[in-house]
C-alpha cells in the first residue's frame, strides 16, 4: 500500500486579512475641519476630506436629514476610502451601512425591499430604560456549604458597603454561582442587576491597592461607591430599525439576524415598529439616530430604484445617503435617456456633490509607503521610486497589487527588503490594462470572436471566426 500523506492545515483564524482599505482609521481632519496632508491613513483629497468633515459635524449635530451626498471622480481617486473614513470617524454609537449598487440585482427580494432593509439598517433607535442596581465594595463573602452532599443547597451572606453604609444581603444557589464564576472577593466594587441578577465587576477599591497578592497587571482600580447602595440607573440600548423590524417578523426572532435570512418584511410590521417608536419618542423613552447608508457604483441602479430613493429621502426618519460613481454622462439603467453619472437630473439636484481628483505623483508615492507598511512589506528606496513611476504610468490599483508580489518575489529569492529587481520582475509577469489592451490590439486576430476590423479592413465576423 502506498503511503497516504496528510496535507499540513494552517489555522486560518490566525491569519489576519489586509483589505484595500483596512489602513484608514479616519478622515484626518484637525479640530478645525482642516484636512492634514498625511493623516489616519488617508493623503491628499483636501478638498473632498474637507467637505465630507462638514457633512460629518452636521450629522454629529443632528442638524442634516434626508440628504444624500455624490462621491464622484475618476477610479482610484479615494471615493470609497472617503466613505469608510466616515464611518470610522462616526464611531460606534451612529449606524453605518454599505452596499454597492449591483447587489440589488442577486438577491432574492425585490429591489425596492432590499433598499427599505439597507435604509433601516442606516437608522439607529436609542432606547433608554432605568433599571435598579446594587452597587458597593465587596466586604466579605460568605458560604454555608451543606454537611451532606443532598438535597440541601449552598447558602450565603454578602457584605456590601459604599461610603456612607453597610448592607448584608442573603445569597441563594444562582447568585453564589455567579459569584463564583466572576471570581468575587472582598475588594471587589461590584454592581447587580436587581431584576435579572446579573453581576458586573466594576474593579478593585483603591483601599485594596497595597493587597499585591489579590492583583494582576490588568487590575482597574475605583473609588468606593457613594451614597446609598440601592440606586435607579438609566441604561441605554442602541439597536437599529431593522434588527427591530426582524425580531418582530419571523418566528426564529434575533437568530433571523445571524443566519441573514431575513426575507421581505411585511408593510404592517414596520408600520406598528414606526408607531411604537414614535411613542417612545413622545415618552422620552428613546430617541431616534439618523446614520449613514453608502450606496457604491450608484450608476448600476435602475430608475424604479431611483424613484425609490427619492421618496425615501423626503421621510423624517432618512438616514444621510452618500453614493458614489465613476461614470461620467452615461445612460441611465432602464431608460433610453443619458444624464451626469447615470443618475436622474430630479434626484442630482438633491446630492451635494464632492468631487475628488487624481493624485499626484508626491500622493501615490505617499499611498504606496502607507500600504507597505499596512501589509508589513520592507522595501528599499529604489524599489519604491520604480513603483511610484509604474502608479503614475499605470494606476495606483495596479502599483499597490504589485506590493505583496514583489515581497513574495524577495522571499523566493531570500532576501529581506525589496528591491528594484523584484517589483520589476513582478511588473513583467503581471499586465496592467494599457500593456493588456495593447497586447490585444496587437493580436486580436488570434482570437475568437474578435469585433475590431483587422489590417485589410475584413470586417466580415465569419471570416474573422475562421482566422482564429
């Protein structure tokens, strides 16, 4: 028998990924909404940073709703790195949702549905609830472990104390286990749910500072706890319309979140979530947080979806719409009329529009040494000056492809900063689209179904077909 050979597995929850754009932490903006040169990630675009800071501040300040906002430039001028600098400079409390306009057409909905899910996925609910807690400084803990492992369970006592008292609640079998679980000890501040039970460890007293045996290199140290033990505290949930919308549409509830199989959800639905929201609203109970959808390729949008939008924008609950394209006037998707980005003319005169231009050669040799370092490639001066001239004369897409290849070039070749030799031998082996089109053009004959006429001026498909 022959000898069967396991193939060595990687653990691939190790590996971490590098997306085009995990470099951007922010926009870059100073306190001033002055866009910095080189700043979280991003270079150059001043102009267009600059704009969508202003649009940013508005939405902090809830002073913009229903707009919608236009993205456009040429490809690789930075539209959707502008887009995921908003969202990581709206942090976590506003929703953000991404889609790109060709999904629409994949999915197992209507287009209009799917539109609806992403509008209400860009809206967030905060809703605020006060709750009654315990919260002090652990004192000591005490168990009553039964004599005979039987039918009798563990009890307990736990002492607890703020600043002005000292309470000694009785402990039943559930809360001894949590207790346990968290690992509580006298120091301990500790708050507790009153109605759930649930405990949270809030750290240690600054009176147990010096108890060195009791600490870690992780301990949080806080003050004893004020006034009465027993306190009202308001706790605030922020979900968004569309988690609530599925939660009250499927049989499965929340799991429906998970899977993604949420299917349409029915008009009623959300017509009672809208009016139960709206009381809470009146009640003060919540409150509601506009977000931002981002719709890429925008222009692959048809006009049944653009009516949509329309509409959308004009109810008070719209979150701020920021789209993006790279076309210029072109038709627009299911008509026979052309217009400025595909768009229709009704719904360009609602986008502030921020254009965003072609970086310079200083921008793309800027870019270049951000994504090195994001993908933890070495390279050498030269190497560098090589790459930012093929960005230039290609495409700056193409010259940051070219960074991970030219590493793997350099360690086939092992050594351990790049060098010119090996982004120029990555060059050769991989076309960009100018050398691939020439290329084409050169022996397009060669190929089937060709539709460019050859040198003598065939243009008779068939004989083409036979050539080939």
């Amino acid at each position: 028998m022959a000898e069967i050979k396991l193939s060595e597995t990687r653990d691939l929850t190790r590996i971490e990924r590098i997306g085009a754009h995990s470099h951007i932490r922010g926009l870059g903006l100073d306190s001033g909404l002055e866009a910095r040169v080189v700043s979280e990630g991003m270079v150059g675009q001043t102009s267009a940073r600059k704009a969508a800071g202003v649009i940013l501040q508005m939405i902090k300040e809830g002073k913009i709703a229903g707009r919608a906002v236009l993205l456009a430039g040429q490809p690789g001028t930075g539209k959707t790195a502008i887009a995921m600098g908003m969202a990581k400079s709206l942090g976590q409390e506003t929703p953000f949702a991404m889609m790109a306009g060709s999904e629409l057409f994949s999915l197992e909905m209507s287009k209009t549905e799917a539109l609806k899910q992403a509008f209400r996925k860009a809206i967030g609910v905060r809703i605020k609830e006060e709750t009654e807690i315990i919260e002090g400084e652990v004192v000591e803990v005490q168990i009553d472990r039964p004599a005979v492992n039987g039918v009798a369970s563990k009890t307990g006592k736990l002492t607890l104390k703020s600043t002005d008292m000292e309470t000694v609640y009785d402990l039943g079998a559930k809360m001894i286990e949590a207790l346990g679980k968290q690992k509580i000890q006298s120091g301990d501040v500790i708050a507790i749910d009153k109605a759930s039970g649930k405990i949270t460890k809030l750290g240690r007293s600054f009176a147990r500072s010096r108890d060195y045996d009791a600490m870690g290199p992780q301990t949080k140290f806080v003050q004893c706890p004020e006034g009465e033990l027993q306190k009202r505290k308001e706790v605030v949930h922020c979900v968004t319309l569309h988690e609530i919308d599925v939660i009250n549409s499927r049989t499965q509830g929340f799991l429906a979140l998970f899977t993604g199989d949420t299917g349409e959800i029915r008009a009623e639905v959300r017509e009672q979530i809208d009016t139960k929201v709206a009381e809470w609203r009146e009640e003060g109970k919540a409150e509601i947080v506009p977000g931002v959808l981002f719709i890429d390729e925008v222009h692959m949008l048809d006009i049944e979806c653009f009516s949509f939008l329309n509409r959308a924008l004009e109810n008070e609950m719209s979150p701020i719409l920021v789209v993006a394209t790279n076309r210029g006037i072109t038709t627009i998707r299911g008509t026979n009329y052309k217009s400025p980005h595909g768009i229709p003319i009704d719904l360009l005169d609602r986008l502030l529009i921020i254009s965003t231009q072609p970086y310079t050669e200083e921008e793309i040799r800027k870019i270049l040494d951000i994504r090195s370092q994001e993908e933890d490639v070495d390279m050498s001066e030269d190497a560098k000056v090589l790459l930012t001239k093929i960005g230039v004369e290609a495409s700056l897409r193409y010259a940051i492809h070219l960074i991970t290849a030219a590493s793997l070039a350099c360690q086939k070749r092992k050594g351990k900063l790049v060098e010119m030799e090996d982004v120029s031998r990555v060059y050769h082996l991989f076309l960009d689209v100018k050398r691939s089109t020439q290329y084409l053009m050169e022996y397009q004959s060669q190929y089937m179904f060709s539709e460019m006429p050859n040198k003598e001026g065939e243009d008779d498909e068939e004989t083409n077909a036979m050539h080939s």
